[in-house]
C-alpha cells in the first residue's frame, strides 16, 4: 500500500510504498483510511520532537482520523503508540479505542475538528471541574484549538469568554463564534499586560495552548492586576506552541489562589477521552462545532508539510 512514510526525522514523510497492515489481536480491525488530520501533535510525532517518542523509523505518522473498516461503518479513530499511524491507506485500529460516527459525517470535518476540539472538551469537562457561569481566558484563541475552545467554552455556558490572539485577522472574527471579549497578543510586550490586565484579571480558568514566553507574561499581568486575591484562578496548560518551559513567577502562586494543570495525553487517562468522543462526533456532525479544513491527497504529503498556518487544518485524504 501507499503511505507517508518517515525515513529521518529531519524531513518531511514521503508518499511511499509500506508494508500492508494486518490484524494482530482480538480487538484490532484493518481499516481504509479516509481522513487524517496534520495537527501539531502529528508534525512533533513526524520529526521525533513529541514526549511520546520512541525513537523508531521508519514511521507513518498521524495519530487519529476517520475510516471505514470490512463492517462497512464510519468510524472515527485514536491510535495508540505505534509506526504505523493514520496516513496510509489502510491502518490498524482498536476497536475499543474507535466510536462509530453518527450518519451523514463529514470525514474530513471530523478528522479536522476532533483532536483541536478535545483539548477544550476534555480540559473543561474532565480534567478541572469548569461550571456554567465562569469566566474563561484563552491564550492562543486564533489557533484551531483556540477557535474551537471558544465555540466549546460557550456550549458550557462561559457567560465571559475573553480571546487572546496574535492573528488580527482571526482574531476579529471570534465574536461570532462566542468571545465576550479580544484581546491582541500583538505589540509591545508592557500594551499587551495592560491590555490583559485591563480584560482578563478577574477570569476563574485560563485555557493556555502558548506557553513560554508569552504565557509567563500573561500570568505575571493576570495576577497583579486580580483585585480579589483570594478567587481561585485555575490555569489550564494545553498546548505549547510558543515555547515548551516557561518562568513562573514565585510570587503568582503564594499571593493569589492559583493552581496551575495541564492536560493532554497522561494527565487525562485515554479511558476518560474514549468517554468523551461520542457527545463531541455528535457535535461535530452536527455543525456546531466548526473549523476550516483543508482536504489534500496522501500523495501530496510533501506539500501538506510545507503548508503552514492556522487558518485551516490541513485533512490528509488516502482515497483521493
Ligand atoms: N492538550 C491537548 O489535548 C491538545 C490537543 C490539541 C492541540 N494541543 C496543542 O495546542 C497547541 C495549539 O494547537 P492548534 O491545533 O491550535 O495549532 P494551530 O492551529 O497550528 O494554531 C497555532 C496558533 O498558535 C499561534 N501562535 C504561535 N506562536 C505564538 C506566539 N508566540 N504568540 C501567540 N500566538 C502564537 C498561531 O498564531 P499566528 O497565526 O499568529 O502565528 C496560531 O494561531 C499546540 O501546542 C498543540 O500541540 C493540545
């Protein structure tokens, strides 16, 4: 079969020939891969970067997507640890890790929205206990995670939801989508603390996908500017695409209540993300939850590499 194959970790997959899958265990299903999404989780896994590692090549990257298996169902899919991921005609699914979409799924929106949506749906839900009425920050708003997390903020009833982006562009197009409020990453670092202060002191959760410098930045004007010291202030950490340590300030954690978590894969066990899926695919199918997609040919893997930004998620398509 064909597949995007990784040979070195200092290049991008090429559009090759890999051996055919074959099921090994009781649970374990071949199936034709229809959708993949190249999230940023996808490219660490691709050039050895990702905490999940193991070193081994070649691989075929992508850790999710949506196939259809011998059964003839629709099923949208997380892979496990392994060489052999979701950017290949057929790959080699757990059923038990796999939900059956609901009819009139859209493969490539799914495989598309599903894994930036989780990182909201799961944080909010599972990992903190976020409840209707509190007020939420996201840092990264303009990404697709962050494009999501607002739409998702708002099905769980954030009555404020400030949208902190860099990207004017998408920035101003959040209101829409459920932002109560903008706030520009853009400019002199002391404008944008003002301007964070000025918005966002007084929130209950921070979503965080930046990280590094930005993020210690923000929480150091997050918290002098909180006028009520004693409010719990949870700071969700989920993503870190601006950089992967950050300088917390000492003072942050001993003058105000706040309590730092991430979540992701290991904080939030894979039971409790399978739990999750179905409400989220119904969402999805059903157009609530929305971002752009971009849909390209596996033998185009090469040039979906070189395609950078957020303004649509790029869909690997197999059977194209
Ligand atoms: N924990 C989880 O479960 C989970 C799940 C999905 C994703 N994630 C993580 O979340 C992060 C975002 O993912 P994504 O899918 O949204 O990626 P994406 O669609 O590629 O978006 C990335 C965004 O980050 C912005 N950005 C990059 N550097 C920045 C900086 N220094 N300051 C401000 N904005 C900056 C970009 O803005 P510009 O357009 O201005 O460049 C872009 O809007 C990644 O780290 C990803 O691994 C975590």
């Amino acid at each position: 079969m064909k597949a995007a194959v990784v040979s070195s970790f200092g290049a991008p997959p090429r559009y090759e020939d890999f051996p055919d899958p074959a099921p090994a265990g009781d649970n374990e299903l071949v199936v034709t891969v229809l959708a993949a999404g190249l999230h940023p989780r996808v490219r660490a896994q691709a050039d050895g970067s990702h905490y999940t590692s193991t070193g081994e090549l070649p691989l075929v990257p992508g850790i999710d997507g949506v196939g259809r298996g011998p059964d003839g169902l629709l099923r949208y899919f997380i892979l496990p640890g392994t060489t052999l991921g979701a950017m290949a005609e057929q790959t080699v699914i757990d059923t038990r890790r796999s939900i059956v979409l609901p009819s009139g799924s859209d493969p490539v929106a799914v495989a598309a929205a599903m894994n930036p949506a989780m990182s909201s749906w799961v944080a909010l839900r599972r990992r903190v206990p976020f409840r209707a009425g509190q007020s939420l920050l996201i840092l990264g708003a303009t990404g697709n995670a962050g494009q999501l997390a607002v739409q998702i903020a708002k099905l769980s009833g954030a009555p404020r939801i400030v949208a902190a982006g860099r990207n004017a562009e998408r920035l101003a197009r959040l209101p829409a989508a459920g932002a109560t409020d903008t706030v520009s990453l853009d400019g002199k670092p002391e404008v944008v603390a003002r301007r964070l202060s000025q918005a966002a002191s007084d929130v209950d959760a921070v979503l965080d996908y930046l990280w590094g410098e930005p993020s210690a930045a923000a929480m150091a004007a997050i918290v002098t500017g909180r006028a009520d010291r004693g409010k719990p202030l949870t700071w969700i950490q989920a993503g870190s695409i601006a950089g992967p340590t950050a300088q917390i300030l000492s003072a942050a954690l001993r003058g105000t209540r706040l309590t730092i978590v991430g979540s992701g894969q290991g904080s939030v066990s894979a039971r409790e993300y399978l739990a999750e899926l179905p409400a989220l695919a119904e969402e999805i199918a059903a157009g609530t939850l929305h971002i752009g997609a971009r849909a390209m040919p596996l033998a185009e893997v090469e040039k979906a590499w070189a395609a950078v930004g957020a303004t649509h998620r790029i869909v690997v398509t197999p059977q194209q």
